[in-house]
C-alpha cells in the first residue's frame, strides 16, 4: 500500500487484516440450517451481533454471523469465525479466554502452546487493549459464540 | 452569525493559559479536546478554590456555631448568590442544588409529577431529549398514571412547533419538560415560543439547560419559564453539583424528595416539618466543596462574560460545519437555524466508534455513540454518531485539525 | 480501652503534617478542630488526587471512546473498587455511589421500600438515629403504607436488646435500618446481635454506618448485613459522594431510584431497560472528581490502618471522658460499654449554644445543636447538647485544651 | 470584677451586661392582661421566645416574655423590652431594622439620630455580628414582637 507510511499511526490497531476482514468479511452470513444461534448486544454502544452454528460431533463445522458495528467488531467476528471453524468444541472455551486475556492485556503469556497457532492468527486485535472501551467490541462475538455453545439464546453482557 | 471573535476581548490562547489540562499530550499527539459538551475541563480558578477550601477553610455547613463552619457556610452559600445572579433568579431562595442535571429532573419528576400533577395529565417532552429528561417522566407515568407526551422534531432537528402546539391544545398536559439545546444536534429551542404556548394552555414549563447555559446567557425571568435545571460540570465547574432553579411559589408547593438532616424544620417520630425553601430539598450534608468550586466556575465566565463566549463558539461553529460539510463521506446531523457548539457527524465508510479511536490515535478527542439519546438516533434512523463539541478554550486550529484529521480517517478507510 | 496509642506505629504528629488545615490560627488561637463527626478534614493526598485529576487527566466517563474518557473512567472506577476492598464487599458491582449517606438511605428507601417491601410491613429504626435514618422512612410510611417502628434505648445511650428483640417477634419487619454508630452518643450498636435476630425474624438489615466507619473496620460479609451506607465526607475523603453496599441479589432485584443518562440499558419512549448493577442506581454524570478523591482517602487511612485508627481514638475517648466527667456541672450524655470517639455533654449553667461559642471565642471548634436527631434529643429532656468529636489528626493536648476551656466557659457563667 | 482579665477573650460577645440580663431577666414573665402576643422559633437550634404586650394609646405600655434559649437571646429579648417600653409603637419596627443592621455588621452607621440612645442600650449586642450564626439568637425576640404589634400569631422565620 503506497499509503502505509502516511498512516503509520492509525495502523496500531486498524491493522490491515482488520480493515479488510471489516470491509469484507468472508463469514457475514446466516446460515440457513444450524444447530446452534445466540445474539449478543452491545447496548452501551450499539453494537449487535448474531452467530450461528453447525456443529460436528465433537467440533464446529460451521460458523456464520451476521454483525451492526464498527470495523472491530465485524473484524473480530470474521477472524473468530475462520478461526474456530473445524476445532474441538471443547477447546472454544479456552480459546476465548485467552482471546479475552490478549484483548485486555495485549499478550497471552500463560496460554497454552496448544493455542499458539490460533492466537496467531486472531493477534492482529492485540491492539485493542491500549483502547479500553473497545475491548468489548472485539470480544463481543466471542460471547455470542460461547452462549450458542452453551444453549442459550442471549450473551450476557460482560 | 457572521460573529468573529474580537481578540481584544476574546483572547483565546490566554484563556487556554487558564486551563492546565490543555497542555498534555494524547498518545503522543497536542491534546484537541472536542468533547466539551460531555464534561468541560476545570480552569485554574476552580481548582484553586476547592483547594484553597480544603487546606484553610473546611467544615460543615448550616449548623456548626463555630468560625470554620461559619465560614465555610458562607462561602457555599455564596455560590447561591452566584448562580442567582448568573440565571437572574428573582430570589437567591429558588435555587436548589442538586448533584448534577438528572438529579434536578428526578427531583422535579417525583416533587412536581407526583406531588402536583394528578394522573391523567400529560408531561410534554420533545424528540431530541437527553435520557434524563425522557427516563423520569417514564418512571413517573409507569408509577404515577402520567401520560408521557412527545412533540416530534422536524428532519432539520428543529422542534416541530404546529405539532407542539398541537399536542398542548387539548388542556392536559401539565408541564413541558424539553431541552433548551439539544446535546446532539446542537438546537437551541425556541424558549419563548415553548413558554407562550404552554401557559396558554395551562402548562408550566422545565428547561434542561445543561448545555444551554454553557452557550447561552440564561435569564429565566425574561423566559418566563417554571424550571430551569442544569449542571456545573459542563460550566467548567466540578462534578458533583447540579441545580434546579423554580419559582419560589412553585417550589413551596411542592412536597420533598429526599429526607434526612438540614431539610426539615422538626423531627418526631410522628410527623415531620418541613425547611423553608431552597433547603426542603437538599437532604444531607450538601456538596460543599463543588458548590465553592462551581462558585468560582461562574465567577470566570461571568468575568468572560456570555457575549464573548457565545461569538467564539458561533465562529467555532461556523468554521465547523464549513469545514466539515465538503468532505466526502461527511453527514451532518442537525441543521437547526439557531445552534450551538456542538457537531454530530457520520462518516459513509466507517463506523463512527472507528472514526472515534482513529480521532483519538492523532490527539483529537471526540465523543461518539447514541449521546444518551437513543430515541433521537433512531428518529434520524442511526445508532450512533461522533460528535464534536466545543469550549470557550477551543481555537480554530483544533476545528481545523478534527477536519483534516477526518479526512485521513476517509481515506485511511477507502 | 486501655490502649495507648503506640507512637511507632502512630504518630500523630507526623499525621497532622498531612493536614494542611490544622495550622490555621481561629480568632487568634489555634485551630482546635473537634467537629469531625460533622466532617472531617481532608488530607494532602486527598486534595493532590483531585488537583491532579483537574489538571493532568480529566473527561466524562463511561461512554467516552477517547483517551482521556478512558483514563478518567479507569481512575473513577478504582474508587469503586477500593470501596469494596475496604469494606470487604464480596464483588465490586455491589458498590452504588450516592451524593451522601442520606442519598444512599433514599435511595435504599425508595428502591427497596416501595419496590420490594409490601404496605402492612414495617421498618425498624432505633431511638438514637439521625434525621436521615429517620425521615426517609417516614416518608416511605406516609407513601406506601408502611408501619414505623422505633427500638428504644437505654438511659445509658444503648440499643435495649430486649425490646428490639420484641418489636421483630410478630415477623412484620421487612427491613431493620439502624445506626451502626450513634453521630450523638458516640455508642456503637451491637452489629452481629441486631443482624442475627433481625434474620431470625426474617427481616433484612441496613446499617447506617456513616460514624462507624470511620471509626471501626467495617467488614459487611462478616457482618451479613444487607445493606451498609456511608457519606465519603466524614471519612477525609470530598462531600458530594457516598456509599451504598446491598448484597447483589438484592440489588438486582430492586427497581431504579432516579432515572437518566448511565443507567439504562436502552430507551425507547414505550419502554426503557436498565443497566446491570450497580450502574442502574447510578443516574446521570457520577461524581467523577469526588471519586478519585474518596479513593485517595481511603488508601490513606488504609495505609494507616484501622488498627491504629481505633486505638488511637479509643485513647482519645477515655482520656476526654476522665478530663470530663469531673469539671463541676458537666453532664455526658450517653455512657454506652462500646463507644466511638464522639462526645456529648451539657453545662448545667449555660445552654450549648452559649458553651460552644465560648469554646470557639478560645480557638476550639465543637457543634452545638441537636445534631440532626430531635427524636433522641427528645428521649433525653433536651433540645441541645455540646458535642466534641475526634478524628485521627486529633491530639491529647486538644482534649486538654476542650478540658480547659470548658472550665472556664463555666466559671465564666458562675 | 476580679476575673475580667482573666476572661478578656470571652467578653467581646458576652459583655457583664449580657451575662447579667442572661442569668437574672427582669421582664422574663408572662402578662396576665395582655393586648397582643406572639411567638418565636428557631427550629435550627431550638430557641424558643413568647412576648406578651401591652399597650396603651400610641405607645407600647408594658413587655412580658418568656425564652428558652441561650444567653445571648435571653438578654436580648430582655433588653428589648426595657428599651422598647413607652416607645411609640411607630417608632418600633425602624428601631427593629436598625437593631438588625447593628447585630449583622456590628454598627448602624445610617440610623436616624432620634434612635442614638435606645441603640446605646442595646449596644451591647453589636458584638454578635461576628458570630454569624447567633445573630438570630439576638433578633428572635423582636421578629416575635413585630409579629404582635402586627396581630400575627408567630413570627415567620427569617
Ligand atoms: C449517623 C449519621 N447518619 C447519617 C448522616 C448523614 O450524612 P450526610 O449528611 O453525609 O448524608 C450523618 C452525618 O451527618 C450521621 O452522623
Ligand atoms: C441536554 C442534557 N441533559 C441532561 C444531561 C445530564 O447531565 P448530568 O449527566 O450532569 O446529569 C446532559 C449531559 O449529559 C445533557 O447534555
């Protein structure tokens, strides 16, 4: 990008990988057969999200969502969703969290080196966490996934 | 509104010099602080009255027989002289404080709605109102059998007035509680109008002036209005403080909203007096220190005076929505004639939470969000907007530095 | 009580240092403050925390996207947190800031009186509360049709257990609100005994801690009260803030108080939803700089520690009470086993009015009055008392100088 | 007095005077014939004040008064009815206003002269001024002698 220099700044957390899963994301879709939805709701700034999911035996087949936000949250919903798609159901749970600690933090030193190749591809939204209020942006279609795990309808907000 | 400031009387960059936050720096980048209308920062002034008050002249207030409770006493209730001077209150009796705009309202939705008005009348907000002037009224009819009225706002984000007039003329609605400048858009209301109209029909009115008084001279017997309610953190004063201004008749009228020590006359078990007003309605030990704080707030845009502020923030204003309108991809929400310093703006490529941070990332700090007024975002069919605000410390070149930094956030975002 | 202070880890000289305040001369003398049950006066670290906020770091909070807004918020919300460390809350969202300790009883009043509690139910009180334990439940009584009920007290200023026990037995009381800390007597009520018998009964309980906490460690989970509220300014911290603590489940269940900006979850005009605790009973711009200020109070006296604080004090009161008792025509009133520093007394040859300006003519500063509590004033023949009242800055020579004084104030009206 | 070096401070406000009137008031009773009367409260700090009146064609003919208060509203409300006792009753209410003027700034620069002597009796009040919060103590009484020359029950608080 010839512009790269001239938003250098901007860049820390609007990475390119984040402007481009915002713009166009490759999951943006309700999937038409599912065994599992929920929808979580930002109301404090608006954001909303749906995710729904097929589900193999013990993995998750598929993902689709459908996101009103900002670039964050649409980002953060496209990359969850490529990320997730064919993994264990049971290790979701421990990927969140450690989504979650780098979305805070910024690092994960703790997680788990079973996590090192998904935590890869999700820490272009490192960033986030020297932008506080936006931390709930990035997790948000995180919560929305664990509650469709977990049966339930709605993702309690945070 | 072809106002430029004059210099001479106006003189921006020594004004800044009064305000110690607005050297810092943000992520790196000069501090542009456009965010005046959700909190103004504090002059030096105020900061040195609170502490001139906590290291030399400390107690509490009202009952203490001794000098530094008489003392302290008199320099809190001074800042009611002040503000019944500033709002040109016809006695120093009918200012209440209160802990900032929403706890006036509450207090007014429980004294006046539920004390005076009878189920079966009707509260008469507008369109574009904060939800502290839409959520009391909500709580009151839900509790109290009031009817919540709503005058429509036009697309330019004006209030509606033969819808208005309208809605007064069946006789029922027995108070207009609107906002004198709309948060997010940025409208004055046309307060004489609203005023004439209601007590034609029988209505008092309450002004939410939390952001009308920081733009505005406020003369609330020329407005001949009921109430008046507003906030001193917004008038550079501290948090902690906000007051409700009403006619003395009015007010003694009304029964209390909260209980407790220096609002009642005497206590027993069985039944209690009342205090003379203002004092019925300010239960407890009151905020002291604000009040000495909020003193010194006034003391200094009086000294400004309203004149010069309101031609510096008109100018403000103007360069605003000149610069901001050409840029692509730039929607202005709110075209009121008459409008204050306050800019709500979407971009067509971005979020406005992204313009928001990537504003942030280049030192310039705006607001972005539903601005607590969720049903006017949704009157103008929106979430969210940014919005830029201003102060009498804004200059220009900041206006200038929000445009050109927008600009990059559009292109960054192409 | 016989606890000396131990000057290693007590030094109360050292303490006064951190009180700009106590070098002012009054009328000449010097400043002998012993009004801090009224309120107390703040610390170097208090007034540095609000300057620094004003000056370096300051923004509404919560809902600001930009820098400042979040560093602002992340300050504010540690108040929060060092609240609930403090008073070993089991979560942080239990922590409802108020404007004061009356706000908070109010508050408590209105969201569990009318929205929980049932007319036909009654409130439970003692003989020894302040007004604002007092009239927010006659208000609630005249309201909502709940019965009031009052737990006498001793001739010696104590809770009389029996009759307490008595007035819960028909299993009517929904709520006990008692003092945790009479603001007259100095008698702390015995915490563990009323919160267990009120459960037995099945009856929650409020304790109005806004002396015991600033004199005492106040634990609330060992406690299991329900509720405990308290008022930032008697505390060293800033007026214009206070304390709820309710146990969660309680809190969720109860309706809002006041409505407005912060405590919504969404508005429409139809139907509003509120945030989750403790956000719900949080309405409007909070009190952002009395926050950081309250917090910087609480981790000065946590550095100092309670320990220390209550021995101090409890060397105080015994030492005020032997200097006391013997002057000729002194009469104390309240002689409670368990009792804080806060002292009331009568003169049998000049009314406290007349006692207390003499005290003040010679540099001592101590309330006179009935101390927002006619009803106990009442219980005991009188309509006034001088009150002394120590805080952690207060030394043995003040005590000597009240001492002093107060023989001469009565050999002045021999 | 062999203690008034010892008692120096306290004196500026508690002048022998007061201290005199405080303890031994000579008109501290009720009237058994009375033309009007009325009452006095101060519920802030609990003063209380009943004055009864006499009076004859012009003038006030006789003072009663019953207190329960401080000293320094004692004294005043006795002074007061030695002053004001075979005054004009029209004379009165410009003798309360210059009282007021006196106990709130310490002097009555602008009274009318024909007032010198019944304020020199009450001089001795003027130190109140600097204790803000007892001046009420020392007008109680005259705001419940206005409000019986003006057929009022009670005198409306200040
Ligand atoms: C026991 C007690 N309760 C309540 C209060 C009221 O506190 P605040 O005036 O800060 O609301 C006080 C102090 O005035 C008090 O001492
Ligand atoms: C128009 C308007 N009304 C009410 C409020 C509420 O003010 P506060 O939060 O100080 O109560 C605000 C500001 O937030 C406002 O802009």
């Amino acid at each position: 990008m010839s512009q790269t220099d001239n938003f250098e700044d901007l860049r820390d957390l609007y990475q390119e990988v984040i402007l481009d899963h915002g713009r166009k994301p490759r999951h943006a879709k309700r999937l038409e057969t599912f065994d599992a939805t929920a929808k979580g709701d930002n109301p404090m700034c608006g954001d909303r999200v749906q995710v729904w999911l097929k589900l193999d035996a013990d993995s998750i087949g598929q993902v689709g969502f459908e996101a009103r936000g900002c670039a964050i949250s649409v980002a953060s919903a496209d990359l969850m969703a490529e990320t997730v798609q064919g993994r264990a159901t049971t290790d979701t749970r421990a990927l969140f969290e450690a989504f979650r600690t780098m979305a805070r933090t910024g690092a994960c030193p703790d997680c788990a080196p079973a996590l090192a190749d998904p935590m890869e591809r999700l820490a272009p939204l490192a960033g986030v966490h020297e932008y506080p209020s936006r931390v709930k942006c990035a997790t948000l279609p995180w919560h929305a996934l664990i509650a469709a795990l977990d049966g339930a309808q709605e993702a309690s907000s945070e | 509104m072809n106002v430029m400031t004059n210099p001479a009387v106006f003189d921006v960059e020594r004004i800044r010099q009064d305000f110690p936050i607005l050297t810092q720096t943000i992520r790196g980048k000069p501090f542009v602080f456009l965010d005046s209308a959700a909190s103004a920062q504090k002059p030096r002034v105020v900061i040195d009255a609170m502490v001139h008050a906590m290291e030399t002249q400390y107690a509490n207030v009202h009952r203490g027989l001794h000098w530094m409770s008489e003392r302290t006493t008199e320099a809190y209730e001074a800042a009611r002289d002040a503000v019944a001077a500033l709002m040109n209150a016809n006695d120093r009796s009918e200012i209440v404080f209160t802990g900032n705009s929403t706890g006036a309202i509450n207090l007014l939705a429980h004294s006046y709605g539920r004390g005076i008005l009878k189920p079966g009348q009707a509260v008469l907000i507008s369109g574009m109102e904060h939800h502290s002037n839409i959520v009391p009224w909500q709580l009151l009819r839900d509790s109290h059998g009031i009817e919540l009225r709503v005058a429509p706002i036009t697309d330019a984000g004006e209030l509606d007035m033969a819808a208005y007039e309208a809605l007064l003329s069946d006789g029922k609605v027995g108070l207009v509680a609107m906002t004198h400048m709309s948060n997010v858009l940025g409208t004055v209301t046309p307060a004489d109008r609203i005023v004439r109209l209601a007590h034609a029909n029988g209505a008092k009115v309450m002004f939410d002036g939390s952001q009308a008084i920081v733009h505005r001279k406020v003369d609330v017997q020329a407005l001949d209005c009921d109430f008046y309610a507003w906030t001193g953190h917004k008038l550079y004063g501290p948090t902690g403080i906000g007051v409700l201004w009403g006619k003395r008749d009015l007010l003694e009228r009304m029964p209390p909203f909260m209980g407790g020590g220096d609002m009642i006359s005497s206590v027993t078990y069985e039944q209690s007096t009342w205090a003379a007003v203002p004092h019925k309605f300010e239960a407890g030990t009151p905020a002291i220190l604000e009040g000495i704080g909020l003193k010194a707030a006034i003391d200094y845009v009086q000294a400004i005076g309203y004149d010069a502020m309101t031609a510096h923030e008109a100018a403000l204003t103007e360069h605003a929505l000149s610069r901001l309108a050409p840029i692509e991809g730039v929607r202005i929400i709110g075209q009121a004639q008459d409008r204050g310093g306050v800019i709500s703006f979407v971009l067509d490529k971005a979020h406005a939470h992204d313009v928001a941070t990537l504003l942030d990332r280049q030192g310039i700090a705006v607001r972005a969000g539903h601005h607590c007024a969720e049903p006017l975002m949704h009157r103008f069919n929106l979430d969210s907007t940014a919005r830029a605000s201003f102060g009498i410390y804004t200059t220009l070149a900041e206006v200038d530095a929000l445009a050109d930094g927008l600009i990059r956030v559009r292109e960054f975002f192409q």
